[in-house]
C-alpha cells in the first residue's frame, strides 16, 4: 500500500491550500495598496529631489563664501534659470565647479551673479528660488536668500493651485 495514499495522515485538518477566492481577496488587497502607494512614493521623490537640490546649493553658497575668505580673493558664483538651470562658481584649487538641477526641479528666479569678497560679504543681498511640481495642484517652493554679510537661510512652503 502506498504510505500517501491516504492524504489526511499528512494533514489531518483536509485542507489542500487556498481557494481561488481567498486567492483573488489578497490580489485585489495589494492591488489597491499599490495603486495608493505608488503616487504616493513618486510625490516623495519628488520632494526629495528638491530638498537634495536647495540644500546642495545653500552649501555650495557657503562653500563659495568661504572660498573667498580662505583665499582672500572674490569668488563669483553665477545661477542661471533659463536656460542652463544650473549654477557654478571656481572652488579653492582654482577648478570651475558646474551644477545642474535634477530633473524636474527648476531654477525659477535669481540674484546673479553672487560676488563674495575676501570678507565674505555681498555687495547686494541675494535670493534664489526653486521649485518642482509635486503634483498636478501641489507646488512646492524652496527660498535660499543670502545676506550682505554672506549668511544664508533657506524657506520652504508648499503652493496649491
């Protein structure tokens, strides 16, 4: 006699496994959690992409400044919103550094050029805008200004249309 020929010695509750619609329950359950969480992670994305990209350029503006304190020399650093999206200024080993905005995140309005000098001042005050679009109704809007004494703080709001 076949030792498996009698399945409920293998498993006395007679259960064979799932039925189709215990089955189709848990695809529509992930279904839905994945249509839900998809949109909701690439809006994250998103707002990190440009959190990364204010926060990159409020320390390449104290690096600049600092630059031309430590080499006692001006150091120039120019942002261009159109059509370059990008800024660059020449670091302390004399080599021009060039940044680009990630994908998607725009420069939208700037005080060009920043001109540190060997104190670490501006002759005018500066400030430079960047936005994404986080959705279809959501903007969101990051502000770095720098001061005449060359100190900046960064502003962060969110925009809906």
């Amino acid at each position: 006699m076949n030792r498996y020929s009698n399945r409920r010695e293998l498993d006395p509750r007679g259960s064979r496994g799932v039925s189709l619609s215990e089955l189709l329950v848990v695809m529509a359950i992930l279904g839905i959690a994945v249509a839900i969480g998809v949109p909701i992670a690439a809006q994250q994305m998103r707002m990190a992409k440009i959190r990364g990209a204010a926060d990159q350029l409020a320390m390449d503006i104290k690096a600049a400044r600092m630059i031309a304190v430590s080499t006692r020399a001006d150091v120039d650093m120019t942002i261009d919103a159109q059509p370059t999206n990008a800024y660059e200024y020449t670091d302390n080993k004399g080599k021009l550094r060039r940044i680009e905005m990630p994908d998607g995140v725009r420069i939208t309005s700037s005080t060009s050029p920043l001109t540190f000098h060997l104190n670490g001042s501006l002759d005018n005050a500066a400030t430079t805008i960047l936005e994404i679009d986080v959705s279809s109704s959501l903007t969101e809007r990051w502000t770095i200004s720098t001061t005449i004494l060359g100190v900046s703080k960064t502003e962060y709001e969110r925009i809906s249309s």
